[in-house]
C-alpha cells in the first residue's frame, strides 16, 4: 500500500501549554495529519471556568486556524453540576479530565483516585449531558509501602476505580487514556463484553503511538522518552499493539503529546515527564501499523472510532480537508524551535520514517 485516505484525523489526547511553548506547538497538530484535537486542561492553574475554557479555545484557534479544537475542563472541587450544564449546554466542552494528584505534570489540584464519591454529582451532570469522563488512570507513587505503589504498577492499581465509575453510571462515557498495560487492554475488553456497534461504547480507551513503540529499556536513561505513565514490559507493548490494530470501536487514538523545553528533559533530577509527538503524530502511527501489517485498520483507530464516541459532526469542523497517508521517506528533526529560545526535542528524533501526510480538499 502506497496511499491512503484517513479523512477525518483525531487525536483526542493533547497537550500545547500555553504562551510561547503553544505558539510554537500547536500549529504542528495539523503538520502532524491531525483534524480534530482533544485539548488538556492541566495548565496553572488549572482550566476550570467556562470564561478560561472559551479564552483559551479562542486563542489556539488563532495560533491553528484549520484545526478543530475539542476542550476539557479539569476535574477539581470547584466544578458544580450546575457550571457542567453549563458549559456542555453553550457547547464549550466535550469532557472533564480527572488527573489523581501529584500523579503527572500540573496535576497537584487533582483528586484522590482512592475515594470518588464527591464527585458523583459532577458524574450525573455529565452523563445527562453526554460528556465525556477522561481518566489519567494511575494511583500516585507513595513514599511509604504502605500501598506499594510505584510507576510499574500504577495504572494497573488504578483499574477497579474505573470499574467502579463505571458501574455507579453506566451510561457515562468513560475514556481510560494512554493505556500502557496489558491489564487495562484486558478491563477494556472486558467492559465492553457484549458491545457490538460503536454507538453502544462507553468504556474506551486511547492509546499512544510512542506506547506503542517503547518498552521500560527505551526510557530508562534515556529522559526523552519518560513518560507518565511509563512504557512497560515487551508483552504490555505486544497487548497495545493487538487493541490499536484489533479494529474494536473502544480502542482509537490519543497522542498525550506533551512538549517540555529541552533544558527540563535533561536535567540531573526530577526530569518533566511528557513525549513531544505531536508534529509527526500520523507518520509515527502509520510505522507501527505497517509493521504489523494493519495499515487497513489506520483509518478506523484515527477517525471512524474517535468521532463516532465523540459525537462529532461535519458540521462542526473548521476543516472538510482529508488527510492522506502516503509512503516517503522523512528524518525526524533533531529538535523545532521558536527560534526564540524554545527547544524541544521530538519523539525519534535523528530516525528515519517511512511515512508522511498531505492533506487534499
């Protein structure tokens, strides 16, 4: 297969800051072949008020013009149900991200992932308004052992919350984002037992391209590559590979790409943890694809999936272009700029891939 026509592309897990690092970042979500993006709350402070969320829609849509920003408010005891009604009845939001606290950048206003009831009405809210819930689902590392949690296990610690969210709203949708472990694939899966149309989904999850190809050796050492959550084990990558190239509904696309200035990736202590893939999103993809011979099944896990769980319409679109995936060789840059001061180095930087994006009318 030479070419392909993905149409619609969806990311529906992104992160572009704010200031000079957006203005640098987000106009590469569409260099990257991406239509429709997903943005993340987690700025300082914390996106939380339907004034902040209109303002900062606005100005990405200056910084990005042909792309069609999708927006989140952070999961935090400010939110009422009230504001959530709200917010989804002016068309301001499509979800609300739940970061544990302390578990990943900017999540120190999040909740405690051991008890949420609190936030039961917020959920309620949102299931009558069909929003979208958007789980970090990890339990946050502790210093004692009275939990024994650490990085390794985190995400698979954190599964019987989801399970217990969704089974207090059944008809919630519930997103379990950046997937890394091949117990998450399988509470999925299991989730989803007896769901055979993607309309009937609301449990998914999304999955990165660089947890697609990372294993715990490409990121020990290596600061680039660290991550929250971290890649895992060859048999975790193996399990994520099968989920985003399986064709199920529940399973599509969402980067978690995460820029850090370069000086803040290569420090001695306490590295930010975040990949930068946004740029060549796509043509990361569309390598792990092909490898495993599912190229079919590209358009499905960046498009189809993620704008049917979503609910999007064309209607709603700043852009009817097509993204086409076409084969060309192309360098990973060793770093973009601002040219101000701003370096950010991205994910594969120095290697060569095999895939590039065009975009036709």
């Amino acid at each position: 297969m030479e070419e392909i026509e993905l149409g619609v592309t969806c990311d529906m897990h992104v992160h572009v800051r704010e200031g000079p690092m957006a203005e640098l970042v987000t106009p590469t979500i569409r260099e990257g072949g991406v239509s429709v993006a997903y943005i993340m709350p987690n700025l300082q402070p914390p996106v939380t008020t339907l004034e902040r969320v209109i303002q900062y829609k606005q100005s990405l849509e200056q910084m990005s013009p042909q792309t069609t920003f999708l927006m989140s408010f952070y999961l935090c005891r400010e939110l009422t149900p009230e504001l959530i009604h709200e917010a989804a009845q002016a068309g301001a939001i499509q979800g609300v991200k739940c970061y544990p606290a302390g578990v990943t950048t900017n999540s120190t206003s999040g909740v405690d992932p051991n008890d949420f009831s609190a936030f039961y009405p917020v959920f309620r809210a949102m299931e009558e308004e069909g929003l979208v819930l958007n789980l970090h689902g990890e339990k946050p590392s502790v210093s004692d052992d009275s939990e024994d949690i650490h990085v390794m296990n985190a995400e698979e610690s954190f599964l019987p919350a989801l399970k217990q969210i969704h089974a207090a709203f059944p008809n919630l949708k519930i997103v379990l984002e950046h997937c890394t472990t091949a117990a998450a694939v399988a509470a999925i899966e299991e989730l989803n037992r007896g769901v055979s149309a993607a309309a009937e989904v609301r449990v998914a999850a999304t999955l990165t391209a660089h947890h697609l190809s990372l294993t715990i050796d490409d990121w020990a050492g290596n600061p680039v590559n660290f991550c929250k959550p971290v890649a895992k084990l060859p048999s975790d990558r193996r399990a994520l590979v099968r989920a985003a190239t399986s064709g199920k509904p529940y399973f599509f696309f969402g980067s978690d790409s995460a820029p850090h200035p370069v000086e803040n990736k290569s420090r001695h202590a306490g590295v930010c943890a975040g990949v930068y893939s946004q740029s060549l999103a796509i043509p990361y993809l569309a390598q792990v694809f092909d490898a495993h011979g599912a190229l079919p099944q590209l358009k499905a896990f960046v498009s189809d999936f993620p704008l049917q769980f979503y609910g999007v319409g064309r209607d709603t679109l700043r852009s009817g272009d097509r993204a086409v995936l076409y084969r060309s060789r192309q360098q990973v840059p060793a770093h973009i700029t601002d040219g101000r001061g701003i370096v950010v180095v991205p994910f594969k930087a120095g290697e060569t891939l095999d895939w590039a994006v065009r975009w036709d009318a």
